[in-house]
C-alpha cells in the first residue's frame, strides 16, 4: 500500500525524533547507513519532507536533518502525504482504475476496510509516538 520511499520516509522521521532531546542534527550519508537505503533516496525523501515542513535542514558545518517541537507532534499521515499523497488510502486494492462500491473489484469491501483502519491509525498516531518505543529499545526501525 505505501511506497518503499515513504516507509522509509517515516523510518527516517522516526530516527530524526529520536535525537529530537539531544538537538543533534543528521545528514544524508548517516541517515542511510541507519536505515541500510540508498543516500539517492534519502536525499530526495528528505528534501520532500523539509519543503512539506514535515522535517527541518540547516546548512553548514554544524547543519543537517532535525525535526522540532512542532513537527514531532504531527500525525504520521503528514509523511504519508509528503511522500505518497493521501490518494494511497482511495486506491483499489488490485490497482483497478475503476474500482468504486457500485463496481468493485473482488476485494473491495475488505481492502477498504483495513485501508480505511491504517488511515484512521496514521491520523492519529503522532510521530512522538511511534518514536518513544524506539528509543527505549522496545521497538525497532530495520530488522
């Protein structure tokens, strides 16, 4: 359902919280390493994310990726949006470009139901979240 891109959008979100109390910024090649992804792929994701105001950059030798006080209260939809759009949690499940209630696909009602449950989770879930179980060791980003 979601892109390689923006699942690995919300892994780097979720990296870039977890230093949020010790103001450490991070940069591309970090970032990469951490998530075992491409710096091509960071980069651009990451330039998405800062012109969405999802995540911030600071240039220089003290700059690189961070995310705020503001931002790392947004819901996770936010990523989803920057990266994907919220156009993920319309499409039919086979990828059927007329798939609908009055012609579905033969999946439709249970795909929308659990894509409508996985929306309803990103709305609520903020990215503070999903960041406190990481940094306590409870949950991980890679595996």
């Amino acid at each position: 359902m979601l892109s390689y891109t923006c699942k690995t959008a919300v892994k780097a979100v979720i990296y870039l919280a977890s230093k949020f109390e010790t103001g450490e910024k991070s940069g591309i090649v970090e970032i990469a390493k951490y998530l075992r992804a491409s710096e091509h792929t960071i980069g651009k994701m990451l330039q998405t994310l800062v012109k969405e105001n999802v995540i911030r950059s600071l240039k220089g030798p003290s700059g690189g990726f961070y995310i705020d006080k503001i931002q790392l209260r947004q819901p996770i939809i936010r990523i989803v949006e920057a990266i994907d759009g919220n156009q993920v949690f319309k499409e039919c499940g086979l990828g059927l470009s007329r798939c609908s209630s009055t012609h579905p696909c033969p999946i439709h009602d249970e795909y929308q139901a659990g894509r409508d449950l996985i929306e309803k989770l990103f709305k609520n879930r903020k990215i503070i979240d999903l960041c406190e179980p990481v940094n306590s060791g409870l949950t991980y980003l890679f595996g």
